[in-house]
C-alpha cells in the first residue's frame, strides 16, 4: 500500500498513522496529512513518524490511492468539500468517524470504493477491535489494503454497514463501559478502606489475566466464570448481589442506548 492521505489529524487519525509505520505498512514518506488549521499538529505527527503535512491545493492530494477521513463528523461535509475535485477517480475512501454512513460519502466524492470502519480508543496502543463495512465498488485488493491499515492497530471483522451501530455499541464505546466499571470497583474498594493505588493494580491485573484467559482458553465466558464459583462461596455471593441489582439488564440497555444512539447520528439527528 502507498500514498495514503488523511484528512483531520485527531487521536484516531494519529494512532492508525503511528500503527500502519511502525509495522511497516506504509512508507512514512507516502503518508499524507492534512486537517483545518493546526499547523502545530501536523508539524509534530511529522517529526514524531516522519509523515507528510499536505495542504488541500498540494499535488499530494491527487496522488492518494486510499483517503482516511478522520476529522469530527460534523466536519466531514466541509472536509470531502476540500478534497472534492482533487483526488483520484479510483482513490478508495476510507472512514473512521463515528455516525457517517457510506451513502455520505458515495453523494459527496462519487462513485468509488468506499468503506466505513468504527475503531476504539485501544488504536493508540494497537489493540483496538474494529468494525469494517465495504461498498460493492471495493475490490479485493482495496479491501486487502483496509484490512491490512486497520489491522496494524488491532482486530478487524468485516460486517454489514447495519451492525456497524451495534459494533459501535459493543466495542467502539465497549473501553468506557469498562473503565466505568473499573471506577466503581475502586470505588467500593476505597470505601471499604483500601488503598486507592493498590485496588488498581489489582483490578487491571484482573481484567488482564481474566481476557487472557477467555482468549488464550477459548473457553465459554459461563464455564470459565463457574470455574470461579463455588456453591455457597464468596464469588456466588457476589453475583447474586449483581443479579439481584439486575447487571443483566443495565448491560443490555446500556448497549440498546448506545446502537440506537449510533443510528440517530447517522440520520443526523
């Protein structure tokens, strides 16, 4: 792959640029880069990973065969607007923002291969979990360049643009979910009179051995939390204490809240 432009330099944008060079996936010098009016930014993603600061009227921009638009969503009518005209007929669009769907961008920039992904937080340190729809314009070997982009920031699953909503539930806002719940892990932990710091260490050390487990086992999350749990023990009282407050149900209106909240966005309201 060669001679990628983003358009907007926010912390998604930055961490897929940090992901796809230091894996080698891209050159630095055909890695472009352009957003509002940040040159301060631009000028530090250039000395940090050796990428190129473009402005829209540059020649770079013509030259792009995959464009990554990670600008605000508010901002994406304005950004295709700069970038309309100037790009390539065949170059691929490829979307990172929350709430815009394809059909934007197929109205804005033409028809071309267009795809639309929802990654997390986790990109920053390379293990995000990412949802991926395509556009019937996508070849195989635009799709292989997408998947090989966003999978140097993590795993990806390729799945119908309406799940995307629901994979945004999931795992695009799925790190909030936990560190919430590690907020209030802690919190009982300091009213019951723990220490702060140590009741973290703990609890990060268990919700990393506890995905260890799950991933490296393959083993039924129900069979692995039985495991845990014997009759009449402490870990059995603490789940009927979460079943009793009803952690099942909060869960899945949390995630209903969240997917019917990603449709709303695509609809712009």
């Amino acid at each position: 792959m060669k001679n990628v432009l983003f358009v907007g330099a926010g912390s998604m944008a930055e961490a897929i640029m940090a992901g796809i060079v230091e894996k080698g996936a891209v050159d630095p010098s055909s890695v472009f880069v352009m957003n509002k009016s940040d040159e301060a930014r631009l000028s530090g993603l250039e000395e940090r990973y050796g990428i190129v600061p473009v402005r829209k009227e540059d020649p770079e921009v013509g030259r792009a065969e995959l464009v990554v638009f990670a600008t605000k969503p508010k901002d994406v009518r304005q950004a295709m607007n700069d970038v309309a005209g100037r790009l390539h007929l065949e170059a691929a669009i490829l979307s990172v923002m929350a709430g815009i769907p394809i059909r934007t961008f197929e109205e804005g920039l033409g028809s071309r291969p267009v795809a639309r992904s929802m990654p997390n937080t986790s990109a920053t340190i390379g293990l995000a979990a990412t949802g991926v729809a395509m556009n019937d314009a996508v070849c195989d070997r635009v799709r292989g360049d997408i998947l090989s982009l966003l999978g140097a920031v993590g795993i990806v699953k390729e799945v119908a643009e309406d799940d995307l909503h629901l994979v945004t539930a999931l795992s695009g806002s799925g790190p909030a979910y936990v560190y919430y719940f590690t907020e209030a892990l802690e919190e009982a932990a300091k009213t019951a009179g723990f220490d702060g710091a140590d009741a973290r260490e703990l609890i990060i050390q268990t919700l990393e051995g506890a995905a260890a487990m799950m991933r490296q086992t393959r083993m039924e999350p129900s069979v692995l939390r039985e495991n845990v749990t014997s009759p009449g023990g402490t870990t059995a009282a603490g789940l009927r204490a979460l079943d009793d407050a009803g952690f099942h149900r909060a869960v899945a209106s949390c995630i209903r809240a969240a997917e019917n909240r990603s449709r709303e966005l695509a609809e712009g309201k």
